[in-house]
C-alpha cells in the first residue's frame, strides 16, 4: 500500500527540515504524497513542489492555522489551497507579525527572569521563517545552558503555565475555516482527540475532513474518530505531524496508516484534476 503523510512542517516554520529535504526523504521512503503544512505559513510550498518534479511523488500544497474556537486553541489544516492568492497572503502576514512579536515579548520576560538570551539569536535560529515560533526561542535557550532540552524549555519557562509565556493572537475558527474556503482549499480539523465536541459545529461551518490518524493515537482512539467523522461526513485523514526532531525522526515520515482514498477525497473536493492519476 503506498504511503501518504498529510501533516508535514518545515523550516518554513518550526521543522528541522528545508522543503526540499522533505521531498528527498518522502521519495527514498516510496511516498506517494505529502502535504506541507507549516504553521500559517505557505512559504515552503514551492521549493517543495520543485523539488519534486519529476519524481512521482505529490505535494500538496497546504498549511496549519492556530485558531480559537469557545476559549480553547485548534488547529485548521488546509489542503489543495490556492497558496499564491493573495488575500491568503495579506491575511497571513498580519499572523507572522504576531507572531514575531509574540517571541520578543517572551524573549523579554525571560530577560526579567534573569534568563538572558539574544533576540538576535533566536531571530537567526528561526532563519528565513514568517512563522516564528516557541521552539525557536526554546533553541535558544538551549544553547545559552538554560536548559537541556527543547522540553525542558518549555516546562520551566515559556509552555502555557510557564513564567515567559505570551498568549498570541488567534484567528476564530470559524475565521480559519473561511480563509481556507477563500483560496479554494479544503479545512480538516487537526489532531482533534478531546476536541470532539466542536466537531458538529465547525462541520456546520464548513469542515470538511477530521484528522483521525494521528502518532500519539491508540487504536480504540482513532476508531472513535473514524465513527465521528462518517456521522458527520467528514474525510478522514491523518499524518505524523513531522517536525523532524530526535535521532531517529527520519524513520517516523509517513509512518501513520492513513487511507489512500483520504487525498482521493481531498482531492475530489478541491476540484483539482488528475483524481486518478495517482494511486
């Protein structure tokens, strides 16, 4: 059975892995898709697209949105967007200077703490990226000897309870579920285990798929979601959320069993041609 990863970041936003590193990997592992989905970023979509011409396997151009939905964080990916529109583009710029800021401001809370690293250094550490991010002040932190992991990183200091923590600025749900509408792509509610009381309302707004195969799911876990996404007509999809951490984190790509009709469906919906090239 060819395999598919449809939850993939890059350094585009908080992944260890340049897009065409990406590639590279999916092809020697025999992929046959994968879905770049960077946190409110679309930036890494074309090196990956480039990269894989040629070689069989297909990119899906995507992204993962932060949202709120009653006071509680959910994450929208979308699938098959359009991610030269520029609307999309407008809107996402207003997420990565909050984003930007949300990090200084951690960065100087820090500071207050006694815990001193550069902005400077985290700004180097996040490269190229729009989508600043948490694990970039966290490697920061780690090569000043503040802590001595990225986990401990966040414990001690800047996860949700920790004394450098900034709340960022979130779309609504509903919000996110419209940008991705807007640039013709197609909303699945992320990693959703505990969230399933949004399900019937976000699937009202426009929905379309549920992230039932996910890593850290147990069997009894993804068949529950499986059975609320066929209530609610919702495609189930899946992917290893890869960021590219750990010493054996090349193993782990497109490792999550997720049905080859679930890009088919996609697909279908985005109205993107060649449904049956593929599998």
């Amino acid at each position: 059975m060819a395999k598919v990863d449809l939850h993939v970041h890059t350094t585009a936003s908080d992944g260890v892995l340049e897009p065409g590193e990406i590639v590279e990997v999916a092809n020697k592992k025999g992929l046959a898709a994968v879905a770049i989905t960077d946190h409110d970023t679309t930036d890494g979509v074309d090196e990956a697209l480039e990269a894989a011409q040629g070689t069989g396997l297909e990119v899906i151009p995507g992204i993962e949105l932060s949202a709120e939905h009653n006071g509680r964080e959910v994450h929208i990916l979308g699938y098959y967007l359009d991610h030269e529109n520029e609307a999309l583009q407008e809107k996402l710029d207003v997420l990565h200077r909050s984003r930007r800021e949300r990090a200084s401001k951690m960065v100087d809370r820090l500071a207050g703490l006694g815990v001193r690293v550069s902005w400077e250094r985290v700004a180097a550490i996040a490269g190229h990226t729009s989508a600043f991010g948490r694990p970039h002040v966290a490697q920061a932190l780690c090569e000043a000897g503040f802590v001595g992991s990225v986990d401990e990183a966040f414990d001690r200091y800047i996860g949700y309870r920790g004394p450098a923590y900034v709340a960022r600025f979130k779309l609504t749900a509903e919000e996110a579920l419209q940008i991705i509408a807007d640039a013709q792509g197609v909303p699945v509610l992320a990693h959703p285990w505990r969230q399933e009381d949004v399900i019937p309302t976000l699937a009202a707004k426009g929905l379309v798929g549920l992230e039932v195969y996910y890593p850290r799911y147990s069997s009894e876990e993804r068949q529950m979601l499986a059975r609320l996404a066929r209530q609610h007509g919702l495609v189930p999809t899946g992917g290893t959320d890869f960021h590219g951490y750990g010493e054996e984190a090349m193993e782990v790509l497109g490792e999550v069993p997720v049905p080859q009709d679930s890009v088919e469906r996609l697909r279908v919906l985005a109205n993107r041609p060649g449904a049956d090239d593929h599998y």
